[in-house]
C-alpha cells in the first residue's frame, strides 16, 4: 500500500494532462535563486526507514531562505538490466516522495542526473542507460509544473570529451523535448562543469528554455583541504581572507562566464560550490559570503554543496543548521523564500 499511496500523490499532483505553460528561462532560474543540494548521498535510496533526510528539512530550508533543492539522482544502480534498463519501484517511491514533499513547500526542484563517474569512465558503455533513464524520467514528470526542471548530467567528464558532450546532450535533449516540450533544463561543459571550460559547451540556438551551469571550487587548495579523494588529505590549514587578490580571482572568473552568457542569452546557475569541513569554519563562511554574493550580482541562481553528509550545512547529530554557515549563505533579514 505504501507504493501505491505515493504514486497516487504523484499523480495527483501532476496528472497526466496538458504540459505546463511555456516558462521563460530568466525567470525560472530567478525563481530557482537560493539552492542546496540534497541526497544523493543518503541511504534512504536503500530504504526510506534508514534515510537522514526527512520531510520537515523541506519546509525548514524554505523557511530559512532557500528556494530550491538540486535533488542528485545517483540512478544507475537502481535500475534492471534485464527490462530494458528500468528504474524500480522503490527507486521512484523514494523519489516521487522527494519531489512532491519539496513542492508542496513550494521549492523549486532540479532532477539532476549524478551518474558522471561511471559514464566519464566508459561513456559508450553506459550510454543505454543514460538515455533510458531520461526516457523514464521525461515520462514520468511530463505534466509536472515549471517548478520541476531537468539537469541532463552532472560534471561530464573524463572520456566524455567536450566534444562527445556536446552531441550526447543534444541527443539526450531531444529525447526530453518530445514529452517536455516547454520544460526548462538544465546543460553545463564538460571537465566537471568547470567555468573555466564554459566556452566549450554547445547549446543549441533554437532551444530557449535552456540554463548553462558552471560549478565552483577554487582555489582547490583550499576548498578541498583535507578531502582525501583529491589528494589533499594531508594538506590542511590552508585559509582564505577575502584579501582583494583573492576576491579578484572569483570576479575574474565569474565575469568571464557572466560575458559567456551575455553573448549566448543564457541565464546561469551555479550549480555547486562549497569549502570541505576540515577548513577552519571563519574561512568557510568568509569564502561562501563572498562566492553567493559575486553570483548574484550577476543574476545567477546558485546551489551550495550541500545539505548534509560532508560539506555540511545541517548537522543531522545535532539536528540543527550549521549557522556560519547559514549565515554566510542567506544573508541577516532576508525573507523567507525570496532572494
């Protein structure tokens, strides 16, 4: 009954009728504004009994400021081989669970597909299921509001070149287009999203329901102290100031992409960025101020790296924000659910 009960929410909020009304592209992404990424790392894709994540963090990231959730969907373990790459049940009670929660809050939700390890290792290899799950997932949501968007693939990377990206995403675009003509999505470069590489991406002209995403994390010396899977685990007590060299290089950065998207009239959204917890917590929030701060200054719509697990903004132990950098994030006075 309980996978029952949850498709019939799902269905009842987004029955299958009409698609939502042609959404213009600035203005989505101004609606999609304050972001946090949320359980792509949670066992609750194992089972909902053991998940960290619970439905009242919904209605406390909107209450705290925050207007949307990038929901990372690491799919391809939960779905079967032998059924043309089917995703399971459990996999879709969890996430319509995800889904219909955040937008009864009223949050925007990205659906953003997470896989981009094992498709940057062996992109032919793993390209069946990449288009199966979009195949699914444009079905699935067709009918659902402008609130829910799609990101076609998280950080390509490593064999999928910017070149072979630029193709997949166009063919994995036009598989979305013919159940969601008017659903905005999502598409950054190859080489991890870096905006150093955001003038490798292709988008096509014709398509303008499109948001570019670029990811942040420099200096990595910094923002990865500590963090052993960029070997950096021994490499602690780096600090940032907000000394004016280093507020140079994040403008530097950030006008050239903002120059990017002026020329392409595309809208931008940052869609990670963050400093790992082994960084002392005053550089954090200092680093974090100045990054969200730079973002929308240039009318960018960004998502912080994220709510729990590492890079933490929740402490689950404690069952409380972590509040510098809350703070760091949404600024002292800012209304609920506005930017």
């Amino acid at each position: 009954m309980k996978c029952l009960s949850f498709a019939w929410i799902l269905l009842a909020a987004f029955p299958v009728m009409a698609q939502p009304n042609p959404a213009d592209a600035f203005e989505q992404n101004r609606k999609l504004g304050r972001g946090v990424n949320i359980i792509g790392y949670d066992p609750l894709w194992r089972s909902r009994e053991q998940g960290r994540f619970q439905a009242k963090h919904f209605r406390l990231l909107k209450e705290a400021g925050f207007n949307s959730v990038r929901v990372n969907l690491h799919a391809f373990r939960h779905m079967d081989r032998n059924a043309d790459w089917a995703l399971r049940t459990a996999w879709w009670e969890t996430l319509d669970w995800a889904v219909t929660n955040a937008t009864s809050q009223g949050l925007m939700v990205i659906l953003d597909l997470h896989e981009f390890n094992a498709i940057g290792e062996d992109p032919e290899g793993h390209k069946d299921r990449f288009l199966a799950f979009w195949r699914q997932v444009s079905a699935r949501f067709q009918s659902a509001p402008n609130s829910v968007v799609f990101e076609i693939l998280n950080e390509p990377c490593k064999k999928l070149t910017p070149p072979l990206w630029n193709v997949w995403l166009r063919e994995a675009l036009a598989l979305i287009r013919e159940k969601n003509p008017t659903r905005t999505v999502i598409a950054g470069p190859a080489f991890w999203n870096s905006v150093d590489h955001l003038n490798e991406l292709e988008l096509p002209a014709a398509d303008r329901n499109l948001i570019a995403t670029v990811h942040y994390y420099k200096p990595m010396a910094f923002t990865h102290q500590g963090a052993g899977w960029t070997g950096q685990k021994d490499k602690l007590g780096v600090d940032w100031q907000g000394a004016p060299e280093e507020l140079e290089a994040i403008r530097r950065d950030f006008d050239k992409a903002a120059a990017w998207a002026r020329a392409q009239n595309r809208p931008v959204l940052l869609g990670e960025f963050g400093a790992y917890d082994k960084a002392a917590m005053d550089a954090r929030a200092r680093y974090l101020t100045a990054v969200t701060r730079a973002a929308e200054a240039r009318g960018w719509s960004w998502a912080y790296w994220q709510f729990d697990s590492d890079f933490i903004l929740w402490d689950m132990k404690r069952d409380a924000w972590v509040e510098p950098i809350l703070k760091a994030l949404i600024p002292a006075g800012a209304k609920p659910g506005a930017r």
